[in-house]
C-alpha cells in the first residue's frame, strides 16, 4: 500500500458505486490537533514542569505533579492520539455508501477527544484545590476520551472498505494496540478518580498503578501501533526493503509479553516493599523487551540499503536507535540501583521513559507525517523539507534530558542544565510544527480554490 493524495468529489460527478472506496481528506483536522495539542498542553507543559521541579530539586514535588499528569495525558492522547487516528481514518478509507457516517463519527471523535483533553488540562491542578468538583470535571474528561476511543474504534468497523485482500502478518502489532489502547482508555476514569483521592490513598494508588499505567500507554498502546505501520510503509513508502517477518513476529511475541511481565513485575515488586528477591520478574521484563527491539528494528531493515532517500529517514533510523538505547536502559536498571543502593528511581525510569517518548515516539510521528503531509500535498520528494535544525534541536534536547536526568541520582548540580532540555525540544517542535501547518493550510487553501474552479467551469 502506497500513500495516495485523496481529494473530495466533486459535487457535478457522479455517484461513487457503493462497493468502492470513498475519496476523503480526513488527516488535516487530526494532525493539526495533534501539533496545538503538544506545542501547548504537551511540550510546552512538560517543558515548564520540568524547569519547576529542577529549580526544587525533587522529582516529587507536590506542587509540579498535576500538571506533569496533564502532560502525560495531553501527549499520549493529543500528540500521539490524534497523529495515530488521523494516519489511520486517511489510509483506511470508508466505503463510499459509508461516507457520511465515516465523516459524523470523525468529528465526533475528534471533538471529544479534544473537550476531554481540554477539561483534563484544567482539572489536573484544580482538583487538589477543589476536590469533589474538579475530580469530577476530570472523570469527565477521561469519559470523553474513552467514548473518543471507542468511536474511532467503531468508525473504523463499520464504515471501512474491505477490499478483500488477506491481512498482513503485520497486522497483528496493530490489533494488539487497538486492544491496548481500549483497556487504558476504559480505565482512565477510574484512574483519575483514585489518582485525586484523600492524599494517602492518592500517593499508594499513583505509586503502585501508574508505572504499569505508562508501560500500557506507552509500551503497549503505542509502540504496538508504530511497529505494525512500520513495518509495512517502511518498505512501501519509504524504500526499505521487505520486513524480515519471522523476526518481526519473534518482536511481536516477545515485546507483548515483556510488557505484561514489566507491569506484573512491577506490581509484585512494589507489594513485596521493593525486597530484592522480588524484582526478578520486573528485571527480566527489560531484558526481554530489549531482545524484541533489537528483532524489530533488524526486522525493519531500515538501516540497509533504501530505493529512496527521503528526509524523514534521519528522524526514523535516529528513533530506533533512541529505541534500543531505551532497551539497553532497561537491562543496566539493576546495576544502577545497585550503584546508588535504590530500592527503584524516579530518575532511572524518567530516563527510560523519555528516551522511548521523544526519542524513539516523537521522532517515529515526525519522520512519517512529514512524509504523509509532503506526498498528500503533491510535494515530490526532492523538493520535502529537511527539518535539520529541528533534529538536531530534538536529539540534543533529548540526550540532555535522558543522561542528565539519570544522572541526578549521582549529582544534584545535573538538575540545573536538565531544567533546559524541555525547552530545546520544544524549540524544534515549534519549528516543525510551524512548517507542517503551513503546508497543511496552504495545500488545504490550494484544494477549496481548484474545487471552485471546477464548480465555475
């Protein structure tokens, strides 16, 4: 499957016949969304967050620990969310007997996704200043995701054209993430309200659940997501060769299982007060997902020789390599606690969380929607940006951000340069962001006229 430019129909053709795909332009409104959402409640929020708690010193700091779950939330449902069903609803398009329904339940998902987003936005910090209305505003929130998730999920059921041909093996990563996704976003009300309890329930539920909640978003939900688009638009889309499946379904199997170990290790760890004879299920989880990275990205052979050279590459080969040093991270976690005789690091698991979000997600979204905006807006590839400084902006700032943070653990003076790093990314993101909505509105501007001219003729 190639990515194709799909325009409305015009209004004077005639009627698409019902077995036949309907041509739709659907991924600007989503992919927008997902560049304000991250250039505000999400990299700028998690910019200014993170220069807060490094001015204290403490990851743990009260006052800075709503709006880092804000953060959380706003990248994870906002950046990644809207990126993830904007690419999906564009190249799986709806039958054409289908198209108004395709288009209600598209901007319903949209629209609820941004209220909830909006609302959580607010009702994180507020909620500890007015528990019983605020929480209840955020519970709300997380409903309004949740039904945004399950109106993706239905329009994608009900309205998709079925072509007839066999799934992919590849396909497999992508149901795995739809299941993900739908247990993360069924739990998010729940895990609003007990998150902003009386404090002492509040601190347990956070410090027992949320590490496993971020190993399903993140881990589960997400990554799932990418290795399944991956390893098929790789190849078709941007030159690599054909992927590698038995190695591909050697990471399948051991990624998913990896990520269930991590949040049972977790949990059985934390119950156990962080005794050293229970980590070994947590411990064995990162070295397990390490090995499915590493057959993920041999799978991909994305680092072979390409039939195309296209700017996004950089940021996709760089995005695998942030991946396996996120791997590599999980296998030495036991040797630094060790080091710094902790029962578990807040520092640590930052590091490894960031490495996968910006440095493996974020470069992953930016490499394939620069592309997929470029070809739907007919921008040959010779003539696609290069987005240099924003890479160079984006890896500085994440290497800054995952090595000093782990080294605060050693050092408190690694607090100070690090309170920067969040603001070097986002310096990238604003520039990235800046370009892509220009040629989004400028292609979107270009298509209204062309269809006006047509209607004239």
């Amino acid at each position: 499957m190639t990515i194709e430019k799909q325009t409305h129909q015009h209004p004077l053709q005639k009627s698409a016949p019902v077995d036949t795909p309907a041509s739709v332009e659907i991924y600007r409104p989503f992919f927008l969304a997902g560049i304000l959402t991250v250039l505000t409640a999400g990299c700028t929020l998690g910019a200014i967050a993170l220069a807060g708690l490094c001015l204290r010193g403490n990851y743990v700091t009260t006052a800075w620990t709503p709006y880092v779950l804000a953060h959380a939330n706003s990248q994870l449902y906002g950046w990644v969310g809207f990126f993830i069903m904007g690419f999906a609803l564009q190249m799986h398009p709806p039958k054409a007997s289908a198209i108004k329904l395709f288009r209600i339940l598209s901007v319903l998902s949209l629209t609820f996704m941004a209220v909830g987003i909006s609302l959580r936005f607010i009702a994180d910090p507020l909620a500890s200043a007015n528990g019983s209305y605020w929480t209840t505003i955020g519970v709300l929130s997380a409903v309004c995701q949740t039904v945004s998730v399950g109106l993706f999920m239905v329009n994608n059921t009900v309205t998709r054209y079925a072509s007839g041909e066999k799934l992919s093996w590849q396909t497999k990563f992508v149901f795995a993430s739809l299941a993900w996704m739908a247990l993360i976003a069924i739990a998010e009300p729940y895990v609003f309200w007990m998150a902003h309890q009386a404090p002492e329930t509040s601190i347990l539920f956070v410090a027992e659940w949320f590490s496993p909640l971020r190993e399903a978003q993140f881990l589960g939900f997400v990554a799932n997501m990418i290795f399944g688009v991956a390893l098929v638009k790789l190849h078709t889309c941007f030159g690599a060769q054909e992927a590698n499946r038995e190695l591909g379904n050697a990471a399948f199997l051991g990624w998913n299982f990896g990520v269930v170990l991590r949040m049972v290790g977790w949990v059985t760890y934390f119950r156990a007060g962080m005794s050293e004879d229970a980590i070994r299920f947590y411990v064995t989880s990162g070295t397990i997902l390490a090995i499915s990275a590493t057959c993920f990205v041999l799978s991909s052979r994305m680092f072979e020789t390409t039939s195309i050279r296209v700017p996004s590459h950089k940021f996709i080969r760089t995005s695998f390599v942030w991946l396996l040093i996120s791997g590599a991270l999980m296998i030495l976690e036991p040797v630094h606690l060790r080091q710094t005789s902790l029962p578990f690091s807040h520092a640590y698991i930052g590091g490894i969380r960031h490495a996968l979000t910006v440095g493996f997600i974020s470069q992953m979204i930016i490499g394939i929607s620069s592309h997929v905006v470029a070809k739907m807006n007919d921008i040959p590839d010779s003539l696609q940006k290069s987005f240099l400084l924003t890479f160079w902006l984006l890896n500085i700032g994440n290497a800054g951000r995952v090595f000093l943070e782990i080294a605060t653990d050693y050092t408190p003076r690694a607090f100070g340069p690090m309170g920067f790093t969040g603001f070097i990314e986002l310096t990238g993101l604003v520039l990235w962001g800046a370009a892509m909505v220009r040629i989004m509105l400028v292609g979107r501007a270009a298509s209204i006229r062309h269809q006006n001219r047509l209607q004239v003729a």
